[in-house]
C-alpha cells in the first residue's frame, strides 16, 4: 500500500467525474426508459452511458487497471489497481428529479482504497478524498465535527426498508439513543458527514461499488467508516456499515449493533 495516491491518479479520477457530469445532467429530469435489474433495483440508460464513458477513458489511459462496475461488470479484478465505479448511486432519486444521488469513484491498490469521489454533478458538487490528504469539498478542505456523545449524534441511513428482522430491532434501538435520524440520501448523505453536517450513517446492504469511494472521502475528512463489528471494509464485507465523523461514538453503536 501506498502512502500516498500519486496525484495523475487524482486528477484522472477527476477526469472521470467530469466525463460522467455531462451524461447524468442530460437526462436529469427527463422521460428515460427504465429497466428492473435482477436485484428489483431501477437502471436506465443515464446508468450505463455514464459508466461506459468512464470505463473508455480508463481503457485509453489505463489499459492494465482493473474495472469493477455497477452497470458493465468486472474486467481484470486481480490487477493492482482496481477502480470502482457506480454511475448513480442513488437511481431512485435521480429517477425522482431528486439531486441527492452521486457518481462514485473509487481507486483501489492491492484491494485498499486509495482514493475516492462523491461527484454531484446538478449541484456542482465534489467531495475527493485520497490517502497522504485531506478530503476536500470543491477544492476546500473537509472536516467532520465532533461529536463523543451518541445522545447529541444526528443518525442519517439511506432507508428503513434496509434493514430486515434483527437488523431492524438493532437499529431501532440505535436510533432511539441518537438526537434524530433521517433518511435517505445515499451517498450524498456521506459528502455532508464528511463535511461536519451529520454525525452517524449506518447501512445494511452495500455492494463494493456503493462503498469503497466513500471510504476515503471520510477518513481523509477525519471520520471512520467500519462493518457493524468495527472491522476494516473490504470486497468480503456484508454490506452493513457503520460511518461516523467523530470515531469516539464507534464503540457506542458497535455494542448496540451487536447486541
């Protein structure tokens, strides 16, 4: 692992973001058609052309680096450098008009995450965050708030239909001792944790491409990003996530969670 993400990785990954931009304001707010993937969740073709150009840049940039895609699938996982793409994180809102979804880009190195983007491209809005820095917000530095009471936490969570059975119960319980909870958001809602506007997000069904960008846009921010147990998120993770922007309240929700 490196220390620190060279930067023609950082400005490429920008690069990816501005790719995508164009394709997902085009269709924003428009009659698209729409498909139901396998997982009974919504695509459309914003989706696929966004990832399609970002894989097309890599291909001309970056012909050994492996892919990982939401929309267009795996090419070269075993390559040293992986990135990860998710289109539209958050497809149900940008399908409701709603400018709460991201485009989220992820650099791995040897399975670490090295670098990361929330890219919300209607509002104009970028989060990068990359190892040996810290997280920015538009070019300005990002920074999480403290918070070492699990009392004063406002607690954000994509959706209560995430969480099913004990999962539930858990984090009913978690919500109960926390000043509020809200939901929805998805990966936006990680922007504005990093930027010291929410506390707490805990998740219950993340896949790699939803995740691994976030990573280091809340750790370079000065927050944690963690499973339920408080272990190190990788490709073998469950997708139950716990993020904070102050780590002192971790131990707090991992006892809840785990209980």
């Amino acid at each position: 692992m490196v220390n620190t993400c060279p930067q023609e990785f950082i400005e490429f990954a920008g690069s990816l973001a501005d790719a995508a931009g164009p394709i997902l304001q085009q269709h924003f707010r428009k009659a698209v058609p729409v498909d139901t993937k396998s997982d009974k969740t919504p695509v459309s073709i914003a989706d696929r052309d966004a990832e399609q150009a970002m894989r097309q840049l890599m291909a001309n940039r970056y012909p050994d680096h492996g892919i990982l895609g939401e929309e267009h699938g795996i090419d070269r996982i075993d390559a040293e450098y992986l990135w990860v793409l998710d289109p539209i994180d958050g497809t149900k809102a940008y399908l409701a008009g709603k400018p709460l979804f991201g485009t989220l880009i992820a650099l791995l190195q040897n399975g670490v995450p090295i670098l990361g983007i929330i890219d919300q491209p209607i509002l104009g809005e970028r989060w990068l965050g990359a190892t040996g820095r810290r997280t920015t917000f538009n070019g300005t530095d990002a920074v999480t708030r403290r918070c070492t009471n699990l009392e004063n936490a406002s607690l954000n969570a994509t959706s209560p239909d995430m969480f099913a059975g004990s999962d539930n119960t858990r984090f009913e319980t978690l919500a109960s001792k926390t000043s509020m909870t809200m939901f929805g958001g998805d990966c936006y809602a990680y922007g504005l944790l990093a930027s010291g506007h929410i506390d707490l997000i805990i998740e219950a069904d993340l896949k790699p491409y939803d995740f691994f960008a976030l990573i280091p846009v809340v750790s370079g921010a000065g927050g944690s990003m963690t499973d339920w147990t408080g272990n190190i998120l990788d490709m073998q993770s469950d997708g139950r996530i716990i993020a904070t922007g102050d780590a002192t309240i971790l131990p707090q929700v991992t006892s809840i969670l785990n209980a």
